[in-house]
C-alpha cells in the first residue's frame, strides 16, 4: 500500500470522515474575486487580512507539495429537546455544538500528522502545517479541489455523504501525493439558499455579501442594526438557514463524534438568566463552545432581542434591571429598546424609570435608545 492509501485507512481509524489530497497549486483564479469583495464591502474583517497568504500556499508554507483536507460530521439535530412550555429559550446554530471544532479538528490533525511521520520513519525532511477556519486557506476551496465535496451557492462545502454539515480542516506538507478529482457543482437550477436567506446575503454564485449574512450579525460586539433583529429569531449565534433549506442535507443528522453531541441546556439556554451571566458562569457554561469566541457580550445582546423577537413579556422587569445596573452602553441601549418593543401599552412606570434613566445616561449610544423607547411608549 502506497502512504497516500495507508493515511486514507488510518483517517478512519481516527475518526475523520473524508479526506481528500490536492496539489499545492495557487488558488489565483480567485485573486479577482476576492479583490472584488473587499472593493463592494462585502467582507467582515474575520478573514485573514492578506488576500495572497489565502491564495498562494508558497508564501506561508517552504516548497509545498501537497495539501491533505479532512472533514468530520456534525450532528444536525437534537435528540432530547427541554420541554417547549417552559421558560422561553435562545438557541446556537449546530457549528457551534459540542466543544469547539476547532480544538477536535486540531486534535485530529495532530493525530493524522504523527501518524504519517510514523510511517515515514520519522524523515526529519517532512513538514506539515495544520490549519483550521482561521488559518490563511480557504477551507471550502482546498476541500473542493481535494475532491471532499462541491462549494454550494451558499458558499458552504457540501458532500455526498454528510451534505454541508462538516468541519473542515486541512495540512500543507512537502510529501507529494497524487491528487484527488475535484467534485463540481450540483446545485443546478434550485435557489432555495438565496431565496430563504432573510437578509438576502447570498450574491447566487457561491458569494456572499458578508456584512448581510445573519451568522456574521451575531458574531458583532456593537449596537445591532435594527434590520437585522427580527431576522436572528431566537439564535445567539450563528443562523443555519442556508444549512437547512438546502435538498442535500435533507435527512442528514449524523452523531459520529462524541465530542460534537450537543448539550441542549448549553445549547438551548434560558434567555433571562443570560442577562446577568457572570463572566465565571460564563466560561464555565459556555467557554468550551465555538459561539464563545467573541466573549459574552453578543451573546448577551442577542438574547435581549430575542425575548423580543419571542414576545416574552415577563422578561420587562428583568431588561429593567439590566438598564439600571449593566456597565455596559450597549446592552443598557438594547435592553431600552427591548422594552420599547415589549411594554404592549402606555405605561406612566416605566416612562419615569426611563426618563431617570435617561438623565443618569452619560453615554450618546444609549441616551438615544433611550430616548427612542420613551417616544416609542408614549406613542401608544
Ligand atoms: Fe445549492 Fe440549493 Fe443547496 Fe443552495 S440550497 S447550496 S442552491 S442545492
């Protein structure tokens, strides 16, 4: 057996669902189209800055050869739901359910790597670099030329076996392997990703305005464009509507990977308790997910419009307090206009509460929510 099939056996072994090689080729093709993206705006500032690090692995890699991609399933669905007439719930798009699959892809490339190392009588001459959704790679694009799947019009790797419902990682080494026929598009005439994005992000051709994607809307630490807070219903982070609506991952729900399964009380939370989380209960609850990456403060936010997105009026006295007491302008600013959306009439209490708070206000972003919620109150 040749190492290329001795590593495709031992992938198994170790857990990861496709591999795929492809050469060390330049992805330049794409040069244009990234150039294109960033010069309309269409970018987020969460990929990595330097547009020729992302196309040519000769400039972050000496002499590669070849690129080894891999891709581990995630479950879709969860199987023991918390009863849904209790306490009104948020909830975390799928990526972000079980431990990071940043840390699980890492630990399965560490393992791939000493493997081949193994095998190849530990050649001091073989390198590899490893690298997971924010390395310098376009995962999709390297795992569509490793053949693991075609790049759907939603942007997202989608594979025969486990549609777009993969983690995708990928290793640069100097061993020459033979390459893997890439897969390509299967999509034909259907649109249902651009047609059930809400805020119309997809451009239709695998692109994607990313200031307008929901995922990226969830992931910001500012004040939230009001457009955006009905679209995010109750999701904390990430959307997945692009993910569901798509025929290839119709009945696809796979639970390969420990590590992967879902905690529905971590996973589903409580949407009041997550107003006043602690920072200590915050890593502790959530500190080990991928939707921890940018701290709580997001996270606290969302949940505030989605006690207003799910009509949960009982939350009022709770956005009451957090306007008196939280630190942060931000929050104090979507907690206001929570309660302007929530308070269903006119109501002399919660007008002075705010007038106070109003007075008290020292910071320009929220003296106008504030102001915004009183004049909408008022208007009732
Ligand atoms: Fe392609 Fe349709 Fe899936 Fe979108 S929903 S990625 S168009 S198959």
């Amino acid at each position: 057996m040749d190492l290329k099939m001795m590593i495709k056996a031992h992938a198994k072994e170790l857990g990861i669902d496709k591999i795929g090689f492809t050469t060390a080729d330049n992805f330049a093709a794409l040069k244009p189209s990234l150039l294109a993206q960033k010069a309309a705006g269409h970018t987020t500032g969460f990929e990595h800055q330097n547009i020729d690090e992302r196309l040519y692995p000769d400039k972050i890699f000496d002499q590669p050869q070849s690129i080894i991609a891999i891709a581990l399933a995630y479950p879709a669905k969860i199987h023991e739901r918390p009863p849904r007439t209790g306490p009104k719930r948020g909830r975390f798009a799928r990526a972000s359910w079980g431990i990071d699959y940043h840390t699980v892809l890492d630990r399965k490339m560490a393992s791939l790597i000493k493997f081949i190392k193994r095998t190849a009588e530990n050649d001091p001459n073989l390198r590899f670099k490893p690298m997971v959704d924010t390395g310098e790679l376009i995962d999709v694009v390297v795992a569509q030329r490793a053949g693991l799947g075609f790049i759907g019009k939603n942007g997202l790797l989608i594979t025969p076996e486990f549609g777009s419902y993969v983690y995708l990682g990928e290793i640069i080494t100097n061993i020459k392997f033979a390459p893997d026929e890439p897969m390509t598009s299967q999509c034909g005439d259907c649109t249902r990703c651009i047609d059930f994005c809400p805020p119309k992000a997809l451009l239709g051709d695998g692109r994607m305005n990313g200031q307008r994607c929901l995922s990226y809307q969830t992931q910001t630490k500012g004040y939230m464009d009001p457009e955006f807070r009905p679209m995010i219903r109750n999701v904390l982070y990430g959307c997945d509507i692009c993910q569901q609506v798509c025929p290839f991952n119709k009945g696809k729900d796979f639970h390969i990977h420990p590590e992967m399964e879902p905690d529905p009380e971590t996973v589903l939370p409580e949407l009041i308790p997550m107003l006043t989380l602690t920072n200590k209960d915050f890593k502790t609850r959530f500190g080990k997910l991928a939707g921890a990456w940018r701290g709580k403060k997001p996270l606290q936010r969302n949940a505030i419009i989605a006690l207003v997105n799910l009509h949960d009026r009982s939350a009022i006295p709770h956005l009451l307090e957090v306007i008196e007491h939280d630190p942060r302008p931000m929050i104090r600013a979507t907690a206001a206009w929570a309660v302007g959306e929530l308070q269903p009439s006119s109501n002399p209490e919660i007008e002075t509460f705010l007038k106070t708070a109003l007075a008290k206000e020292t910071t320009p972003e929220a003296q106008v929510a504030f102001q915004d919620a009183l004049d909408h109150l008022t208007q009732h």
